[in-house]
C-alpha cells in the first residue's frame, strides 16, 4: 500500500526511545509535592523547601495528577498558564493523548477519533454539561451528525481538557470511544487579579499566489474581589485565517465482478472492445472504473470569535454561585474553481493489476468528433463530449452560545450539593444570497479522448480535443448547469443536573454520589436546493463575456506531485459575476429547472425539514469504597446509571409531480411544491453499570481494572420520519431515504486494564488494555418499490417506437432526437427535456432505510504510554502509541451488490514528543502519526491513507510576563491521500503545507 508523503515513524521512535533509555529515573516525591504555582522562572527563584514548575512541565504535572488520581482509565491535557493552551487548536492539543486521533478540515483538526470510535461515537460536554453540535461540513447536503467540530472553539479560554476513555455513573451517557470534557477557567480556580494578552501573526503558505499574514488576537482577565467573596473573568479571542487547499479527485462506479456486463462495466470477452482491455479482470475479480474526476483549488477564508464571562459569587464558605455565558462564532468561506472530465462508459480501453482486486493503470475513452457546424447547446445534432471549466462557493457560520448557572451547597456532614442549569444553541446557516453551498459549470465541447493514468501517487488526468477546438479558446466556453444548496442546522439543548457528594470520614466507604440529569435536545435540520442540469449548455458561447474568464496553471497547485502529460491550465471565474450573469440572461436562480428560491436570492426553499426532540432522565447512583489489599492501598468505585430516552420526529416530505429526461443518462425528479409533515416517535431505556478498580502493589504504581456499559445515540439524518427521493437518477432507476426514529443506541459493553508507574514527580509509564464489544449497529436495508405514482419515459411507447424506427442499437441521443421530432407536445426540444407519461413505466426506487441490525462487533488494542523528564535539564520527551484491531473489517474482493458490515476508523496512532522548558525558554518538536483507516463503508469502500505531522513551537520570556513565540504546524508539508478498493482507486490527494505564526504575549 502506498503511503502519501508520510515520515518515516520508526526512525523517530528508535531515536527517541534510546534517549529515554539513557537516562536513570529520580527519586519520586508526587504525593507530597507542594501545588504549582504561576510564576514563570525557575527553581532558584522559589523559597526554600517549595518546587515551583512552570510552562510545559507544569501542563504535563497537572494531566500527570489527574490521570494517577482519577478512578478508571482517564487523560488529560492542561493550559501551562491561564490563557496559554499548549496548541492554539483543541483537537490538536488531544492528538496527543494516547488512542485519540483526529481529523483535518482545511488544514486543521476538527474532529476526534478515540480508539478507532469516530466523531460521532464520543461526547463533548463544556464544564460537564452536554453541548450542541453545529457541523454542515460542505453544505452539500442535509446536516445531520452529532460530531462535536473543535474548530469551533478557540483554545485560549480553556484551562484543560479531561478523556474519558471508560464509563462513569456520574457522566453523561453518549460517548463510546469517551467522553470529553473541556473545562474552562474559574475565577476562584485561582484567586487574585490576572491576566494575558496575546497578539501573532500567522502565514499560511498553502496561499494560492499568496503569503498574506493574518491576526490572532486573545486575552483573558480574572480577579476576585471582597476578599475574595466575588469573582469575575472574561475571555476573548479573533482569529484570521487564509489557507489553500487544492485536491485531485476521483469518482468511482460500485465494484463490479469481472464476468458482469451492465452499464459501466468492461467491455465482456469475445467482443471488438475487449481488445482494448490489456490484463482484463478475471471472472471472480473486483474491480472499479472512474466515472469522474478533477482538478481542484480551493482558497479558504476563516474569521473565528470566541468569548466567555463568569462571575462568581461566595457568600458563606459553604454556598458558592456561578453564572457564565460562552460564545463562538465561526464563519468559513470556500471559493473553489475545477477542471473536470466525465466518462460515458463507450469506446473504452484500460489497462490492469492482477486480481482478485483489480486496480487501473489508466481509462480512456474516445468520443465522437462534433457534427460540422454544431454548436452548444444544441438538442439536433452532436455537439461533442464536454471539459468542465466549473467554480463552487461554500459559505457558512457556525454560532454557539452557552447560558448556564451552578450552585455549590457545602452542606454539613460531608455533603456537598449541586444544582446546575444550561440553556446552550449551536446553529449553522450561509452568510450570502446564494446558499450554503452553491457550483455553476461552464465547459468547451468536443473533447476526443480523455485519460486518467494511475501509476503516480496523484492521478494524472490528460484530454485531447477535436481537429480545431482549443481548450483555450475563451471564446468557445460555454455555460452549462447550475446547483445552489441551502442548508441550515439548529441544536438546543436545556438541561438541569441535581448532583450530591458525600465524604465519609474513615472506614470502607469513602464517598458517596447519587443525582438526575434531565436533558431536552431540539434539533432542526433543513435543506433545500434549485438546480438547473442544463449539462449540455443552458446558453451559447456567445452569452458568456471572454474578460469574465481568468486562466489558472494547475502543476503549480501540486507542488512536488505534478507529472508530465496532466493538463497545463485551465479557466476559472469570479462565482459571483458568473450567477449574476446567469440570472440576468436565464433566470437560473427566478426560473430554475428545479426548485424554488426566495425572491431576488438564490436561497433555496426548504424541501427537506427535519426536526428532532428527544428528552432524557438518568438518575444515577456511585458508591466509591477505600481499603487495603494484601496490605496495599485499593479502591472500588462502583455505580449504575438509568437512562429514559423519548424520541419524537418530524419532517417535511416534499411530494413529486413526475420525471424528465434531461440529457443521455441523466433524469430527474419534478417537484410539485406541494409537502407535508409526518410525524413518528421512539422510546428506549438504558441500565448502564460501571465498575472501577486500583490497588497501589508498589510505592507509585497502580494497576487498575474497569468494567463498563455506554451507549452513543443514532446520528440525527437516521432518525428523521418520512421518505425522500434523490432529485437525481439513471437508466436504471431511482433512488431516497426513509428515516427511522425507533432507532436504539449502538451498545457497548467495555473493559479496560492498564498498569502506570509513577517513577518521577514529571514522568512515567504506562500500559493499557480494552476491549469493546459493540452491539445495536446500524445498517441499512434497501427495498424496491415504486413511488408518489411516478413513471419514466424509458421503456415506454415513445422509447420503443424510437428503437422500432433506429433499430435495437440506437444511441440515447438518437432516441432523445426521434422523440423532439414525433413527440413535441410531450418535451421540450429548445430546454432538451423529456416529459414521462403516465402510460410509460413505473420508476422503480432503491429505498435505503436504517434498521438496528443483529450484529455485534469487538474492537481490542494496547496502549503504550512514555513521558519522561530528565531530571533538572529542562528536556523531556513522551512516546505513546497505540494498537487497535476490529472484528468487523471490510472485504474489497466482494462487489458492491454484496452488502457488508465494517467498523471505521480503526487505525494504529503513535505520538513522539520532545521538549524544553528551563531559562525562560520553552520549545517543543511533536511528531504526530496515524495509521492507514477505513474511513467509510458502504456498497463501496473509502480508505484514508497513514500520515504524519511534525509540528514545532518555542518561546522566550525576555522579561517576567512578557514573552516571544513562534509556531509552525506540518513543518514537513504532509499531504493527504484516500482511495477505495484497491490504492489506484484514489478518491483524493491534496498536498500539505506548512502553517508559521509568530507573537508575543504578556502575562500578569
């Protein structure tokens, strides 16, 4: 399997493991070590007798304490200094973590794998509360994920970040692979006046023909008053981003079986083509053929705001109020610009690894020359196979806001009584008149072959045109179809929690927990789109002005991966001066083929509307016990949690009218305007135990044991009530969705082990075991059936009369034309559409709904955890890696009509960081690497390639306060790759580049 720009993980590991080798553990004095303070020198400046830490090793002490003292398998990451976080993003910061893994949207982490369980198998919470999620991702589609996006959240304004990685009574229920818990500052965390400021600059050198700095600016101030009876904090942050992204992107056709001959297929033996087939496919063999690819870029910008207020009030030392408000906004904006190639499946050849999976080593397709004089669009005669010249804008804002209030009663006895309350939003919409997501193509027509070459890590893709048409001829470029998507997500959430604590003084009991949580979730999540799928052309050449056309080089997109032979350049346009131009001249937005929008936008009307309320009580009850073991120190916490669940679900279901035929294989579905809310309910109940285990053999070593149940809920687009049909079909049929509310929870039944020695105050090693095994997936079923009475024009009357004149081997164009000719009340030749007829055929519809399926699967692996200081030099390093493996793995020798179950994202992840933190001075090299994953499954596979990340960071206090820092993120420039079946079925490439900032900062 070919790795894509990846280091070389073993090196690093070797090299740094034999500096942890070398050096001699000291003497450990954790459990009576004095706290960390703030100050930020060295020993020598402390009083006699205190240890004071600061920095880099005073963040690795504080996780170090919260991972020895907590009960059950948990991890930690906290700031080094209030407002200093050691990764200016969140989800960059827990890559560190041992088993946590991330993924990357626009060259940052957004989202978090835990032991091979993806996004949306683990739960956020913010201060132990249950937080909306407001994830569109491209806007190309319904929203629908519960995964929390770190991009979100700035992470100045956080103090540390807690994994858990096993399950709690006392913890909401929803994670998995864990629960993440991001805690924010408190003013009376740390009494007194303080404060930070922080202002850099940042270079993003993936910039197209750019190196623009942009700011980032944050601060935080906390101080307490009335001796300190009164708290009040306030935290803000803005960030700037310009970033580039650019990408070679296949599509690809189901995996079909060697001895299959459908549409798409290879040509079958015997037949004139399949001399054009070099090492064909054996019978039993899979294999895929592209059905399209590109050349993309894509320029990003990205303005982040963050704030937060607490204020806290302590009238008794028994009674401690908190109020705090958290907000964020994100707002991305994605201009992309392609040049793209489609294949008709015809006049192919393709060469061919052996089996059993068949990777291509190049497709070629060759197309009829133009008829003499033919110009687009044009429904009478062969205009030619068209080259995309397309553009895309993405523009969305994500806005979370947050209310809540706690009150902590210290009551008498040892009981300490807590009520808290949250009314949080997370909502998700476009920012323009256009939509969330919205792509206008233009093309040149008469391309006479086209190759994609797959002996390269990027994809070559190269065309040849017809005697006399220049690909650079601006003014034979012609505007085709347009798509404008509208898309928006809502997520309230409103829970109260009643928690108690009970201390007791000696014995075997050591602490008592009970409480109830109650949790509404309100989700709404509405999409809508106008399409016109005039592909052929929705006007001439002659309508689209040659100065609205600007030529881009594409080798220079891919630097490092361009090969000889890929297309030179291609042409791009302003997004917004090309719809303007497309609605003054064709009403592509007023009168589009399909859907409506709101007058003078191109905001689609909503026809998919689904809306989701579930309501949640869990009261649990933990009872934590104290002894001695065979003389050693133990503890058992032991506890149990029940949770009622009520589901209800609406949505809107828009009802079709009938179907066209709009081009050779392209159909779709006529809305009618009309819709109407369905409405359907669910109900489930959850008794989730937990058991935790420690017993201290050794003078600082633990070696635990947990047993434990969690649950995480169905994502929401499964969950929504009514049947929805693609806009879009084939020959063959169509397809929609059915979504299901009575949906249970995947179930997961977990045990952990794991054995840490505490060798030194900063340092220590551990080994960990768990086992997960996992019940109530969720697969799909596909059912037949017709639907809303729709019929299609293939196969009936007009078609077959069509084939009695031309014969059995008539082309879909030469049909489409006798039909214009003797069948003009039924379509419209001028638009190229064909109207189906109730006397035609009835459509048939692939109906995917999801079902619990009866299939269970295990996930097992190890974790290996270093972290070592070497002992008053000021260096230290951490080496973590981690080893998962599934029941359920995916088998890419069976075609796509063979339905299969597979776990995603599971993957080995390793972590190799060194640092420096004594003089003033801190600097860090971190090595971050994840295995190679399945990244999705279905009728085909998606694979995400290894890859590994260097990144580098160094400050100087120069004076006490101030400081100077520098940042660089993918020193190496790591790219990313994926692919499906075989790794010459690659679906994306996109080159990687380094992120430098630089700053100064001033704390007090």
């Amino acid at each position: 399997m070919r790795s894509f720009n990846a280091s070389s993980l073993s090196r690093l590991l070797v090299s740094v493991s034999a500096i942890g080798i070398a050096a001699v553990p000291h003497a450990a004095t954790a459990q009576n070590a004095p706290a960390v303070t703030g100050d930020s020198r060295s020993q020598a400046d402390a009083p006699e007798g205190d240890i004071v830490v600061t920095g880099i090793r005073a963040s690795l002490r504080r996780s170090l304490d919260i991972k020895r003292d907590s009960q059950g398998v948990v991890d930690a990451i906290s700031a080094e200094e209030i407002g200093k976080f050691p990764d200016t993003n969140l989800a960059e910061s827990l890559q560190r973590i041992t088993g946590v893994s991330i993924d990357r949207s626009n060259g940052e982490g957004s989202l978090v794998t835990v032991r091979g369980f993806g996004p949306e198998f683990n739960l956020v919470t913010l201060n132990g509360r249950q937080m909306p999620t407001a994830l569109i991702g491209d806007g190309g589609s319904a929203p629908s994920s519960r995964s929390f996006d770190f991009a979100n959240l700035a992470s100045e304004g956080v103090a540390a970040v807690e994994v858990y990685k096993s399950g709690r009574a006392s913890i909401e229920s929803g994670g998995i692979g864990s629960t993440i818990n991001i805690r924010t500052p408190r003013p009376f965390d740390r009494p007194g006046t303080r404060g930070s400021l922080a202002v850099k600059g940042v270079m993003d050198t993936s910039q197209n023909g750019k190196n623009d700095v942009t700011p980032e600016v944050s601060g935080i101030f906390s101080t307490t008053l009335a001796d300190d009876r009164i708290g009040f904090a306030v935290i803000g942050s803005y960030q700037k981003r310009k970033a580039s992204t650019n990408q070679a992107i296949v599509g690809w056709r189901d995996g079909y079986l060697g001895n299959e001959n459908n549409w798409g297929s290879l040509a079958p033996p015997g037949t004139p083509r399949a001399a054009n087939i070099t090492n064909r496919p054996g019978p039993t063999d899979v294999y895929q053929v592209p059905q399209n690819a590109s050349y993309e870029f894509n320029n990003i910008n990205r303005e982040r705001i963050n704030g937060q207020a607490v204020l806290q009030f302590r009238p008794t030392d028994a009674l401690t109020a908190t109020i705090d408000y958290t907000y964020s906004r994100n707002t991305v904006e994605t201009r992309n610009s392609n040049v793209g190639i489609w294949f008709n499946h015809d006049d192919t050849s393709s060469s061919w690894t052996n089996g059993p999976v068949a990777g291509p080593v190049f497709y070629t397709e060759r197309f009829a020359a133009p008829d003499a004089g033919c110009v687009a669009p044009s429904t009478t005669c062969n205009v030619g196979k068209d080259l995309s010249y397309s553009g895309s804008l993405t523009a969305n804002r994500a806005e979370n806001k947050s209310l809540g209030g706690n009150l902590v009663w210290k009551a008498p006895g040892g009981m300490t009584v807590t009520l808290d309350a949250h009314h949080s939003t997370a909502e998700v919409k476009p920012t323009n008149k256009y939509g969330s997501n919205m792509s206008v193509g233009t093309a040149i027509f008469g391309v006479q072959n086209q190759t994609i070459n797959f002996d390269h890590d990027l994809p070559v893709i190269s065309y040849n045109m017809a005697p006399g048409i220049d690909p650079l001829n601006a003014a034979l470029v012609t505007p085709t179809g347009s798509a404008f998507r509208n898309a928006y997500f809502r997520d309230e959430i409103n829970q109260v929690q009643l928690s108690s604590h009970y201390d007791h003084q000696g014995g075997f009991l050591d602490s008592l927990d009970f409480g109830v949580s109650y949790v509404q979730n309100k989700v709404r999540s509405a999409f809508g789109t106008i399409q016109n799928d005039t592909w052929g052309g929705i006007g001439p050449a002659s309508s689209l002005p040659d100065n609205m056309l600007s030529l881009a080089t594409l080798p220079n997109l891919f630097p490092g991966l361009a090969q000889s032979g890929m297309a030179q350049k291609f042409y791009t346009f302003n997004f917004e001066q090309m719809v303007d131009l497309l609605e003054s001249k064709f009403q592509a937005c007023s009168k589009p083929r399909s859907g409506t929008a709101a007058p003078g936008t191109c905001l689609a009307d909503f026809n998919t509307d689904r809306r989701i309320t579930e309501k949640t009580i869990a009261p649990y009850l933990q009872v934590a016990t104290k002894f001695d073991a065979f003389d050693n120190p133990a503890h058992i916490v032991a506890g149990l949690r029940y949770e009622t669940t009520n589901v209800s679900s609406s949505a809107l279901v828009p009802v079709p009218s009938r179907t066209q035929w709009v081009s050779d294989n392209e159909f779709n579905v006529v809305l009618s305007g009309d819709s109407t809310f369905t409405q359907f309910r669910g109900q489930y109940q959850n008794w989730l135990p937990s058991v935790d285990f420690d017993i201290s053999p050794l003078h600082n070593v633990k070696l635990r044991a947990s047993y434990s149940h969690t649950i995480t809920r169905a994502a929401y687009d499964v969950m929504q009530g009514g049947r929805t049909l693609d806009g879009l079909f084939r020959v063959g049929g169509g397809t929609g969705a059915q979504g299901n509310p009575g949906l249970i929870p995947y179930k997961s039944k977990n045990i952990d082990l794991s054995a840490e020695w505490y060798y030194g105050r900063d340092s220590y090693i551990s080994i960990g075991y768990f086992h997960k095994n996992v019940a109530n997936f969720i697969s799909t079923t596909r059912v037949d059936t017709t639907a809303f009475g729709l019929t299609t024009p293939v196969g009936g009357p007009r078609y077959n009369a069509a084939l009695a004149a031309l014969g059995a081997n008539a082309t879909a164009t030469q049909i489409r034309q006798y039909i214009f000719a003797h069948y003009p009340q039924s379509s419209n030749a001028a638009q190229g559409l064909i109207y189906a007829l109730p006397e035609d055929p009835a459509l048939n519809f692939q109906i995917t709904t999801p079902v619990n399926s009866d299939q269970t699967a295990s996930i097992h692996g190890w974790e290996f955890a270093v972290q070592h200081s070497f002992w008053d030099t000021g260096f230290g390093a951490i080496l973590n890696y981690t080893i998962v493996d599934g029941s359920a793995k995916y088998d890419n020798s069976k075609p796509a009509t063979v339905t299969q179950f597979a776990l995603t994202g599971l993957s080995n992840s390793a972590n190799a960081v060194a640092f420096f933190d004594k003089y003033g001075i801190q600097a860090r090299v971190a090595y971050n690497w994840r295995g190679e994953f399945l990244q999705a499954t279905g009728p085909n596979p998606t694979y995400t390639e290894a890859y590994g990340q260097v990144d580098a960071s160094a400050s100087y206090e120069f004076r006490k306060g101030m400081s100077v820092f520098a940042e660089a993120i993918n020193l190496t420039g790591a790219g990313r790759r994926q692919h499906q079946r075989s790794d010459r079925n690659v679906t994306l490439v996109s080159p990687g580049f380094a992120r430098y900032a630089v700053g100064v900062r001033a704390a007090f």
